[in-house]
C-alpha cells in the first residue's frame, strides 16, 4: 500500500501530528511508499515549512496552495490536479486529505 498524504498549509499541528504520524508510519513499515503532498501559499511561507521538514524522509511533493474561498476553487483545483497527474494512482493509493476544501477537490478529480 502506498499512502498520499495532503496537507494543504503550514498548520500549527504540523510537527505533533503531520510529521510525528507520517514518521511512525514510515518507521513501522506501514506502507511501501509515503509522499506529503505540501501545499504553501507563498515563498516565505515554503521556506519555513522546508525548515520544519528538514530531516523528513519521505518524498516531498509541493503545491501552490489556495484559500479556502469558493472563487479560488478553480485555482486549488488545477494546482493539485497538475501535481496528481504526475502521480502514479491505482487501488493500492490511499490518499489522506487534512482540509475539507481539498478533499472535495480531490473528490472531484479522483
């Protein structure tokens, strides 16, 4: 099984649930293949998350984020997408999703 994990922004949880949870996963062996799919909605906001990621030893994959707003739905929508598409998925993929907004996109694109 192969885990996708999407976390839309730089959460104040990052550390105590994204990284600590992804880590446990990939030191317990629970899935062949863990990628974070990150998302930032600026460069100084990337450049903090790649500080708070340093050390992470799953494949890191970004994405320009979006606020969560209906108008720039189209916008989230085709980051993610153009990002999914160079992502290899099948039954074995379980994609987890942090926020609510890009579950719906990824409902929508799935």
């Amino acid at each position: 099984m192969r885990l996708i994990y999407l976390n839309s922004d730089n959460t104040s949880v990052m550390e105590a649930q994204v990284i600590s949870l992804l880590e446990y996963y990939r030191n317990t062996n629970k899935f062949s293949d863990i990628i974070l799919l990150q998302g930032f909605k600026s460069t100084s906001e990337k450049n903090v998350l790649k500080r708070k990621l340093n050390g992470f030893k799953s494949k890191i994959v970004w994405f320009k984020a979006w606020p969560g707003y209906t108008v720039f739905q189209y916008f989230a929508f085709s980051s993610i997408s153009k990002v999914l598409d160079q992502l290899t998925l099948d039954d074995e993929t379980i994609i987890h999703v942090r926020a609510e907004l890009y579950g719906a996109i990824i409902h929508k694109y799935l």
